[in-house]
C-alpha cells in the first residue's frame, strides 16, 4: 500500500495495475543481430487473429525470401511470405505456440542462397491513393505485432461513423523481460516515423501520439530527437506500470479517456499501433519487404546469452536457443511472449511467429510455483485489476460454473493481463480461470 | 489446476502469468503472528507467567481443533489458527482458567471457522466468536481483572482451576478496567492518557498497550498486510462520535480516553482488519470501519457493557456480504469523459 504510494512517478497512467520486477536489463542494451537462417522454416498458416491463411504453394515449389505462400482467406485474414529462399517440402499439421497442431508450409531452407528477395517495383508511398495503402499493407502480411496478431489494415479501416482523429503509438512495452520494441526504437527510429507516416496518410488525419514508459529514456529521446516537423508527433512518456501497454490503458493515459465496455478504440477517435508495426508498414514501401521478420528479445536467466535477434518467423525455437548458446542447467519454463501474458511451450520443434515478441527461457527461481490456497478475501486483485472488475468473486462463480453470472460481472471486458494472478497471495489462477471461462462461455452462447 | 513442482531438468507448462509476488497467504499470516510478539511480550512482563499460561491454553485449542479437523491436511503452516489462537488469548485477562481459555479456542476454530469450510470461508472472526462464547458461558472468570502484582512469579487469578468447578478464592487483587472504572465505579476516576498509552492499566492481555499495538499494526500496513482503511476509519469514527457526543454532554468519556482504552486498539489494528472477515473494496472498508467505530461508542456510553468493540466487529462481521455487494467497482470505460487530453503537456 505504501510502496504503492512510493513509486507513483506523476506521469500519466491509469489506475490500478502492477508494478512487476522488470528484468529488462538482462538485454536492453544488446544491439540486435540478425540470427543465422536455420535449415528448415514451418509457417504455419495461422499467425493471426482471424481465418488462416490459404496456401498458395505445393511441395517441390522453389520460393525467395519475400514470396506469398498463402493469401488471406477473407477479409479477417492476413497473408504468409516465405521468410527464407528454399524449397516447399511439404503442408502438414506442426505444433503451434498456441498448443494445438496447426497446418503449416514447411520450407528446406537453401544453403546456397543469398536470401535477398526477389527485385519488386515499389510503389511510393506518396503516390498510392490513401485507401489503396491499407491493401497493400494487407498484401504485405502485417498483423500487430504488439501480440495480438490482428490484421492491420481492418484497423486502419474503421467504422464510418466513428472517425479517428489521434494515432497512437504503442511504444511502452510493459512486459517484463521484452526490449524487443525498445530496440526497434533505438536502433530504427526513422522506420518508425515513416511508418507512422504511412498509416497517418491512409486514415487521413495529422496527430500520432507516441507513448513510452519512462524506464525507456534513450528511446524517448530519440523519438522526440528523429520525429518530422511537417506533422504533429508528440512523445508522452508514461508511468512504469503493468499492463500500460494494452489498448485501452494507453489510451487512458494518453487521453484520460476511457473505452467503453466492449467497444473498440475507435469509439473515442483512437487507434493503436506498435511501434514495431510501423516499422514494418514502412519497409513495405521502402524495399518492398512483407513482413517476414522481425527484432525478438530472447532473454531469462535459463538461457546462456540472452539478446535481441533478427529472426525470420518460422525459425524453430530449438535453432533459436541453439543459436543462443543453449540453456543452462537450471532451465525450467520456456514462454514465448512475456512472463504475463507469454504462453509456456511444450515443445522445441515450435516456430516463432509473427506476434513473438520474445522468447523468455525462465529458470526455477524465476517462475517457483507455490500451492494454490484458499481465498482469502484480502482484495488485492480489485486493487490490481485495470479495468476494474472484482476477481475475487469471479474466481469464485469460476470454480463453480457460473458462466452467465460470470458475464454479468462483466468478464467480456477482462484482457487476461494477469495482474489479479500475480498478485493473489493464495496464488489462485484467476486469469487461467477466466481464460477458461471466457471458452465455456461462448460455447454456451453457441449452443 | 494444482501447480506441478518441476524437478531438475523437467520442463513445466504453466498458464500465464508465469510469475508471481513473492507474497503469499502464508506469509501474510505469519508476519501476523510476528508483529503481535512485542504485545505478547508486553503482556507477560505485566501479568507474569499467568499471561503466558492463557495464551499458551488458548492456542492449544486452536491447533488442535484446526489439526484434527481442518480439513486441508497441511492447515495449520498456513499460520492462520496460530493467529486466532494469539488474539483469542490476547483478549482474555489474565487470571483465566485455563480450561476454558482452551474451550474458547476450540470453539473459535470449530464453529467461528471449521464448520464454515475452513480458511477463507468463515463469516465471523473466529478468535472474537471465541470470546464472545466466553463471555457467554463465563461472565464472572471473564471480566475478573487482575491488576499488577509486586510478585512477578504468582499467578494472577486461579488459572489452574478444574473444569466446572468454581474457581478458588484468589489471593491476586483484581481491579475494574479504566472503561469500568468511569462506566460503573462508585467514584469514578479517569484513568491518566499515558498510562493507557503505555499499558500501564488492569484490562485484557492484550488490551493494556496501546503503543505496541499502534506498531504492529503501522508494521503491517507498510508491508500491505493490512488494509489500513480499516483501523484509520476506525479510529477516525471512534474519535468523531464520541467527541461529538462528549461536547454534547451525553457521554462520559473524551475522545482521547476512547481512542486508547479497552479493545479498541487490537481491535481495530488486529481484529477488524482479518481479510478473511472484512470487505474487499476499499469504499467498504470505510463503510465497515467507520460503522464499527459509530457502534463501539454507543455500546460503551449508552449499552449494558462497558465494552463493545468485540460485538461492533461482530455484527459488521455479518454485514460484509451486503457491504461488499454494495461497492462493487464501477465497470470501466463508464466514467463521465475529461475532454481535455493530457498529450500536449509532456512533449
């Protein structure tokens, strides 16, 4: 409670939150390398919110890096590039980072290549008419890369009766560990302002607020330092809280506004990027690169030399940890994303895909498990929650199957950031209940 | 849903978030336990080895009942009964037989906590519904208050006394308690600040410091292991009420006596602030602490006892569910929109 009081900084945030052991450290001053091309890349066809992607190639097809393997399957949907020059060995079932066996192009990577893409006309960003720049960033496969993985260009269109007036930047990385958008800041910050650019031009409006967690100065400043003078571009540096980086807690601390329940961004003339999206939207109309890869944080204390790296999606996670120096003895929990919201994985042979912002190879100490207790009704989850609900009663209709009452508790409008579950003192699963809950209760409404 | 402990060399596969506070129920409980040991402490130098006869019997029967019937094999390293056990036996006085400090306790676990579901299912504060049962079955043993004796060593009452028979003539002097003393004495003295402060009074094990009491309690807040909403509306209440109702001239008592006589202390720090018994929003917790304190000045100017923190708890015990029903958190994204941006002002 005190402590709580201690680390208010004064800048803008919202309210609530957790103040998490930050850990970036371990990498945040490693210049990204670019990771040597593996042997075999596995995309699988579903690195998005969305339908999967239709494949476009059969086994024995020759492809360079850059090339469309699968397009987009409706209008929820995003395309997949060959991420390195080789050839289709075949499409078959492969695990996936999200725990089932998703249908995946496996390519042998060519030894021989000299993986440059295939000479393209680009168009000039200038020139393409403002609603034609969504569909090429459409065709350029670029989903968000702040996790979710959903396509951009439906964002970049939103309702007509909800015009956006403010793009903002998301480039707060709350989740511990990652330095991934950090270093994209740091090392590309001019893709980043032609980036935002770009996505200013195809929604038509001037205003881009860039938002940075204030334990991220350099990158602040080099924001504000490359930022064009011909739009208005404002660097607002945040308070260091988990989760600032979600959607609607920026927002809040940008604005003061709040989302309403259930509706998107755009409700309030907002829309939220990453800066490591728009870094890739501009290296679509620089050099004509899709987006087939991207800066990952590979960090932890169960990896031998934590960094950050180039990697194509469809690296393997074990050439990923190969190529890090392997794990060290004390390797307990592997999780791509971050220690909040990161998925645990249950095998090696896993790609990394468009949305790994990192891949965390945690050792014993750092994830220790304690035994689940009782509730105690101690609140510390209300005081936690973001957007407000109360865990401790929803965890109890939970455990007991009351999904409906589940819904009128609002759980539609819990993010699964995690923080009641860090918090809980009884180490009770309040977010993996949810999570649970959210499935058992859309199968409800199904039915 | 149990955490699988991953050995040397296994891989665990765990849901997000994969770490944690380093706080837990345990710890919370035994920090507990650790800041009451100066008030135990306290309580043996003034009342001598009966002090610690009483807690020692009282904690008995906690373990015990929560050993034999709890219903989690392990229950008891949660240091939840050990707590139950130390404030029970905190507001007994200390000439107590010890046979019934030991009922006490294992009522308190039985029925204020086992019969509920164990842990985290109870309504009312166990250690208080022990007491409250004491004070039902025991009226006389419970409010004989021995004062400080010049022998250190003897005991302060007849602590050995057997079961249902009448305790023996004692020889220790008993005394009537500061709230008593201006509630029902014949010539009412008003007993010095200070020394209520400092615990250098007749009262329960317990109830005698103030200060180490304040500690404890400020230890714990600054730790987050209480909600300090609870004992500082509290205390805020007690000390509004009863000055409001002693500068009307209808109560005996001024603010500054209230504050620090009785239970009041370990009652608001210790008592009133059990998670397991209090509201879960902050908002509640100013509704319950400052009802407790509205009840507690009434008890102790116009009620049949001269103490009342222990029913005030009580019965705002019983109002949580609805407390808690009625605070819930507003749902976000439906508060009132500030149409000023906070952007400009940082770049």
């Amino acid at each position: 409670m005190v402590s709580r009081l201690l680390q208010t900084s004064g800048l803008p945030s919202f309210k609530n939150g957790v103040h998490p052991p930050e850990n970036k450290d371990l990498t945040s001053a490693i210049p990204s390398r670019r990771l040597p091309f593996p042997a075999e890349i596995v995309l699988p066809l579903s690195q998005h919110i969305g339908r999967p992607a239709q494949a476009l190639v059969k086994p024995g097809d020759r492809v360079e890096r850059g090339d469309v393997i699968a397009e987009a399957s409706g209008y929820i949907s995003s395309f997949v590039h060959a991420t390195a020059a080789g050839t289709v060995k075949s499409i078959e079932h492969w695990p996936h980072p999200a725990g089932a066996m998703q249908p995946s192009v496996r390519i042998e990577v060519d030894p021989h290549s000299t993986q440059l893409q295939r000479p393209r006309l680009v168009p000039h960003w200038d020139e393409v008419p403002e609603e034609q720049l969504s569909e090429e960033i459409s065709k350029a496969g670029i989903v968000g890369l702040g996790g979710a993985a959903f396509p951009s260009h439906v964002k970049l269109r939103p309702p007509e009766d909800q015009p956006v007036d403010v793009l903002m930047v998301n480039g707060c990385e709350c989740e511990p560990y990652l330095t991934s958008d950090h270093r994209t800041m740091l090392e590309r910050p001019e893709h980043v302002h032609q980036g935002i650019r770009i996505v200013l031009r195809a929604l038509g409006i001037r205003r881009a607020v860039i938002g940075i967690e204030s334990n991220k100065p350099d990158a602040i400043e080099i924001m504000r330092d490359t930022a064009p003078g011909d739009l208005d571009i404002s660097v607002q540096p945040l308070e260091v809280k988990y989760p600032q980086g979600a959607e609607k807690m920026l927002i809040k601390a940008v604005t003061g506004r709040e989302v309403p329940s259930g509706k998107l961004p755009s409700a309030i003339g907002a829309l939220v990027q990453n800066v490591a999206t728009t870094a890739s939207v501009a290296l679509v109309f620089e050099t004509g690169q899709p987006l087939i890869e991207r800066i990952m944080t590979v960090s932890g204390r169960g990896i031998r030399q934590p960094g950050n790296w180039v990697i194509p999606f469809g690296t393997k996670l074990s050439d990923v940890i190969a190529a890090c120096g392997g794990l060290n003895d004390d390797a307990a929990e592997i999780v791509f994303g971050g220690p909040m919201m990161g998925q645990s994985q249950a095998s090696l042979d896993v790609p990394v895909l468009k949305a790994t912002g990192g891949i965390l190879v945690l050792s014993n100490d750092e994830c220790k498990r304690q035994d689940i207790l009782p509730c105690i009704r101690c609140g510390k989850c209300l005081e936690a929650c973001p957007v407000f609900l109360n865990p401790q009663l929803m965890g109890a209709l939970a455990r007991v199957d009351r999904f409906e009452e589940m819904a009128e508790n609002n759980l539609g409008d819990c993010m699964l950031c995690g923080c009641c579950s860090y918090v809980c003192p009884s180490n009770i699963p309040l977010s993996q209940l949810f999570a649970m809950s959210k499935i058992q209760l859309s199968r409800l409404q199904a039915a | 849903m149990k955490a699988r402990e991953a050995k040397h060399g296994t891989v665990k596969i765990t849901a997000a978030p994969h770490v944690r506070t380093a706080d837990s129920t345990t710890r919370i409980m035994w920090s507990v336990v650790l800041s009451l040991l100066p008030v135990v402490g306290a309580s043996i130098w003034i009342f001598g080895p009966s002090a610690l006869l009483v807690l020692v019997a009282s904690i008995a029967g906690c373990l015990l009942t929560e050993r034999l019937f709890g219903e989690r094999g392990n229950s008891l390293a949660d240091g939840s009964a050990m707590i139950t056990g130390l404030l029970l036996g905190l507001c007994l006085p200390a000439g107590f037989p010890l046979w019934m400090a030991f009922l006490g306790g294992v009522f308190g676990i039985g029925f204020g906590k086992i019969v509920f579901g164990g842990l985290g299912q109870n309504i009312f504060n166990p250690a208080l519904l022990g007491r409250a049962f004491l004070q039902a079955a025991f009226p006389v043993a419970i409010t004989t208050w021995p004062v400080r004796s010049a022998d250190w060593w003897a005991l302060r009452g007849d602590n050995f006394a057997l079961p249902f028979m009448s305790p023996g003539a004692s020889d220790a002097i008993t005394g009537a308690t500061p709230l008593g003393n201006v509630k029902f004495g014949d010539d009412p003295v008003i007993t010095p600040l200070f020394d209520l402060f400092l615990g250098n009074i007749s009262g329960s094990l317990g109830e005698t410091s103030a200060l180490l009491i304040l500690l404890g309690g400020i230890y714990l807040a600054i730790r987050g292991h209480l909600n300090w909403h609870i004992p500082v509306s509290i205390l805020v209440s007690v000390f509004a009420f009863s000055g409001l109702f002693y500068l009307l001239g209808l109560s005996p008592f001024s603010p500054g006596f209230m504050l620090f006589s009785g239970g009041l202390m370990l009652g608001a720090w210790y008592m009133a602030t059990d998670m397991v018994t209090s509201p879960v929003t902050n908002s509640g917790c100013w509704i319950f602490g400052v009802s407790i304190g509205l009840l507690v000045v009434i008890i102790r100017i116009w009620g049949g006892l001269p103490e009342g923190v222990m029913y005030a708890i009580l019965l705002m015990n019983a109002l949580v569910p609805f407390i808690n029903r009625a605070t819930q958190p507003r749902k976000f994204g439906s508060a009132s929109d500030k149409s000023e941006p906070a952007a400009e002002k940082g770049s």
